[in-house]
C-alpha cells in the first residue's frame, strides 16, 4: 500500500490558512508583500515545487491576492503542476523579473523577502526597488514554518516509520566484508521500494575510525569483525523528511565503546526530559553537555566529546528552525519538531550519534522513534 492511502496530504485549505497567518504578518507590519522564491517556502504556502534556475521563479503575497511570476516558455509547465489559484505573471527572456515585481509592488512599497533568495537576485531587486524597501521575510515564514499541524507531523512520522524499518533491514544485512556503498545503494532501493519521494536524501554509512567522522569519510569502507558502525539516513513523504541515525556493533564484548554508548544514550535522554514547553531550546544543548562534563567530556566544542549543536529542526528541509544549539533562546512551543543527536567524538577511535526526532506537544515532548535499545541492540 501507498502512503497515500495511509496519510492524507497537505490540503489546500491547511494552505490557505497558512497563506491567512501570513497575511496578518504582512499587514502587521506594514509591507506591500512577501516575495516567495524557489524554496521549500513556495511548497509550504502555495503548494506549487519549483527548483533554483538562473530564472526567477516565485509568487508574491500580497493582503489580497497571490501572483506567480514566471519565465513566458514556463508558463505551461506551472499550468500543470499543484498549487493554489492565482494569477500567473509572465516575463520573457530579455526582461527583468526584478523590474515585474517593483512594478506589481507600486511606489514606496515595502517587500519582504524569502531568506533562501539567492543573493544575485536581492541585488537585482535593490537595482530595481532601493535596497531601502527590501525587508527580511525570513523571522516572518520561518515563525510560520517552525510550528507543524497535525498533517505534517503525520507525514514526518510516516517518513520515520518507512526509515526505521529500512534501518532494521540494514541492521539483518550487515556482515564483515560488506561494503558501505553496497548498503548506501540497499538504503536507496529499501526507500524507494517503500515509497518515498525520491529514494532515500542522503546515506552516511561508516565503520570503525569514520564513525568519528560526523559526516563520513570519502572513499569506499569494508566493514570489519569488530568494527563501530554508524548508519544514517533518511527520504521524503510528500516532501516532509525523516532522519535517524544508529551507531552499534554486531558483537558485544569492547568495554570501551559499550561505556560510551551508554553516555550518548544518557545525553541522548537528558535532551528529552530537558524538552518542556517554554524551554529555551539553548537549554536542551545545556542537558546534553551536562552529562558529557559529568564524565569528563568536553567540556564545550572540546573533544573527546560534543563538536557540534545538539540538535536541529526538520519538516520541508531537513535542517530548520529550532536549532537547538547554544544561544537560541526560542522557546520551545506544541508542534515543534527537531532531531535530538548529541553525538559523542573519540578522534581517530569512533564516534557515537543516536539521532531520534521529537515532537513537542501540549504535554510535553514525544519520541517519532523509540531510542535504541543497547550497543548491540539499535532498537527499542
């Protein structure tokens, strides 16, 4: 069966009440508009999946209207793809999309920009506007983006339920002597056998001294007999993405690797239990290098220990807002999600990442997934 015979998609009118809360940022502070490039933003309010060209491709948002600015020869392709009615504006190749939108703006217009504009074409804008009527939209979408219905939460756990079970398929796979491109092309083929979008987006297979790696090392790996093995991966549903990572072995018996997998478990779950709605996300960060200190890891960025923040938000991309990193003092809220590896770095050794994703909700914190079981036993 499908996923889509399992999980519903994104409505047009979950899309239409987000494009409302956008318009009320818009009108609560005074802009013409926000202007939607190419991006993951595109998807999240109009429905419409357009990838980053050399041509501008984008809507404007105004307080009563939704323009989709196209290339003229693209016209036909945009008429068939998803996304919410509006009217389409065309430029050809020898005008300038930048001249369109100050045009569509009128005189002395604020415009809010989409933060994954490409640079060239804010210049183009400020060319054709004033840099001074170009504001950042970023605060304003990512504020929207960050806190996640119930659709997308129910396709982000579908897209993890499909990955860990493509974990315990590699986990049943693994042997000395295999090599790590044979289970990065497996991952693929498990992915897309069960239906994601595209396969998997990314597979980081490492074994021995590349686990300590954080994102693996170049070149093709064999696995040996008593070799650290660290896999992750995941796909998109929909366009909502999964990610778990699963550092194990396949025999007990190294004393040394075991107690340092029980330390990741235990930063791993100071994480969850620091996740309370209000908490600063700057607070979770704190838990986790708490308990690396208390077994004299780190202390900071130092290693052996913690090299990077403890965790990230995921939905439409795979690394967003809330960063759960020091300094972030956003307060966490009911429909955040983020991933929650605070991965532990023995240099030229191995290395420890435990990446489960978490929800916030009303009550508190829950688990996508079930953290692993043991250093043997990778799940619950």
């Amino acid at each position: 069966m499908s996923w889509q015979h399992s999980v519903p998609r994104i409505t047009e009118d979950e899309r239409q009440l987000r494009l409302s809360k956008l318009r009320q940022g818009i009108e609560g502070e005074g802009l013409a508009g926000v202007l939607l490039g190419p991006t993951e933003s595109l998807r999240y309010f109009t429905g419409l999946v357009w990838h980053p060209s050399e041509r501008f491709l984008g809507a404007l948002v105004t307080p009563s209207a939704i323009s989709y600015i196209v290339p003229g020869f693209e016209r036909s392709r945009v008429e068939t793809l998803p996304h919410l009615p509006g009217e389409i504006l065309l430029w050809e190749e020898e005008e300038s999309s930048a001249a369109l939108i100050s045009r569509l703006v009128g005189q002395g217009g604020r415009l809010a920009l989409d933060d994954g504009l490409p640079l060239y074409f804010y210049h183009a804008l400020a060319a054709a506007m004033g840099a001074e009527r170009l504001a950042d939209g970023g605060r304003l979408i990512r504020g929207l983006r960050r806190i996640k219905s119930a659709a997308e939460i129910a396709l982000i756990q579908y897209a993890m339920n499909l990955t860990l079970d493509v974990h315990k398929q590699v986990h049943a796979l693994l042997k000395p002597g295999i090599r790590s491109s044979e289970v990065v092309d497996f991952i693929d083929r498990q992915h897309r056998q069960a239906g994601a979008d595209d396969g998997s987006t990314f597979a980081i297979v490492s074994f021995g001294a590349a686990t300590s790696l954080p994102h693996g090392a170049d070149g093709d790996q064999v696995l040996g007999p008593s070799d650290v093995i660290l896999v992750d991966t995941g796909c998109r549903i929909d366009g909502y993405h999964s990610d778990i990572t699963r550092t194990y072995m396949l025999e007990g018996g190294d004393r040394e690797f075991e107690r340092a997998w029980r330390i990741e478990r235990e930063a791993q779950q100071a994480v969850f239990d620091a996740a309370r709605i209000g908490a600063a996300c700057a607070s979770l960060d704190d838990a986790a290098r708490k308990v690396l200190a208390k077994h004299s890891l780190g202390p900071d960025y130092r290693l052996p220990g913690l090299p990077h923040r403890a965790g990230h938000g995921l939905g439409l991309e795979i690394y967003e807002e809330p960063y759960i990193v020091r300094g972030n003092d956003t307060a966490l809220a009911a429909g955040m999600c983020f991933s929650n590896e605070p991965m532990i770095v023995f240099p030229e050794k191995f290395g420890i990442r435990l990446e489960d994703h978490i929800t916030m909700t009303e009550d508190g914190p829950r688990w996508f997934t079930d953290p692993a079981a043991g250093p043997t036993e990778p799940f619950a």
